[in-house]
C-alpha cells in the first residue's frame, strides 16, 4: 500500500548527508553573493597571496 511512497524516498544512503551539505553551499553562495551586491563583500581579483609570491 506505501509502495507508492518508498519509491519517492531517496536509494542512496548518504542523500541527507549530501543534501545538507550542498544546501550549506548554495545558502554561502548567497549569502556572498548578497554581500556582493550591496557592496559589502569585496574580494581581489587576485588574493594578496599571489600578489606577493605567498603560497596560496
């Protein structure tokens, strides 16, 4: 009868788990992107690290 059901849940053990951890990704990415946008998160082109040398 829940047949219907089971084939909508996941087959992958780890689905959750890699739900979850994408969904933190995308919600950064946003995030940063906002920053962005109003002006508050200005990044280099290139890192100060690579400006002078620096390992990266």
């Amino acid at each position: 009868m829940l047949g219907w059901f089971r084939r909508l849940l996941p087959r992958e053990d780890r689905f959750f788990d890699l739900f979850e951890r994408y969904s933190r990704t995308v919600v950064g990415g946003a995030e940063a992107l906002e920053q962005l946008l109003q002006g508050e998160g200005h990044r280099p082109l290139v890192p100060e690290d690579r400006r002078s040398g620096g390992p990266v």
